[in-house]
C-alpha cells in the first residue's frame, strides 16, 4: 500500500512503519510523529494525499480512533489538511515539519524536568 499518492506514478511513496507497543509514548503520538517524520523528510509533500485514517490503521497496527486523533493535531498544526469526502492533504512543508518535531522534542524535555507549557513559552519569550 502506498503512504502517499501525489498523482505521479513514478514517485516512490514512503511506508509508514507500525507503532511499538513497547514504546511509552502514546499511540496517537507515535502515528503523529510518523506522518511528521514523512514531511520532515519530504516524502510527503504539500498537496500529498494522505491515505484514509482506516487504511492507515491497518498499516500502523492501530485502531481508526487512535489514527483519527493523530490525524487531527496534525491537522491543528499545520501539517494537513483535511477535506470533505475523507481527503487528506500534506499542507505542511518539510522545514515546518523538522522544526515542528523540534518543538515537540523541547517539550517533551521540558516535561520530563516538570517544567509546564506556559513556563516554557516564558522562557521562549525571554531568549534573544
């Protein structure tokens, strides 16, 4: 099954990889971080159609709900855009994409030294 289908049938298309059970972070973040690491890469590019939430719950081993959630922060990032008739569309670049992964590697850092969002963004704020 193609990750991506842009229309061009000489472009290779990523696969997604499933999530591991064993990993701590939550599913949906996991899936999150899988779409984000194919746009960080470019091989999902802008105007990409992402394969339906169903379609990519049997490739990552997941069920719909967790992909329809992760397919939903994407979407409140910036990174796709989701249509009517269930189209699912990479709005987001590459280089949004790396510094989007960026961001969620400093946040989860600060979490893990119990920093909270809004000290983070204080921080952010006071750095030249």
């Amino acid at each position: 099954m193609s990750a991506v289908n842009s229309g061009d049938p000489t472009r290779a298309t990523p696969p997604f990889n499933p999530v591991d059970r064993s990993n701590p972070t939550l599913l949906h973040e996991q899936v999150a971080a899988e779409i984000r690491r194919a746009i960080g890469n470019g091989e999902a590019r802008p105007g990409d159609r992402v394969p339906q939430a169903r379609d990519l719950a049997a490739v990552l081993g997941v069920n719909t709900n967790t992909v329809l959630r992760a397919l939903h922060l994407l979407r409140d990032e910036g990174l796709l855009e989701m249509g009517r008739g269930r189209a699912i569309i990479v709005t987001g670049t590459p280089e949004q994409g790396a510094v989007l992964a960026k961001v969620k590697e400093l946040l989860d850092t600060a979490r893990l030294h119990g920093f909270r969002r809004d000290e983070l963004i204080a921080m952010i704020e006071r750095t030249p």
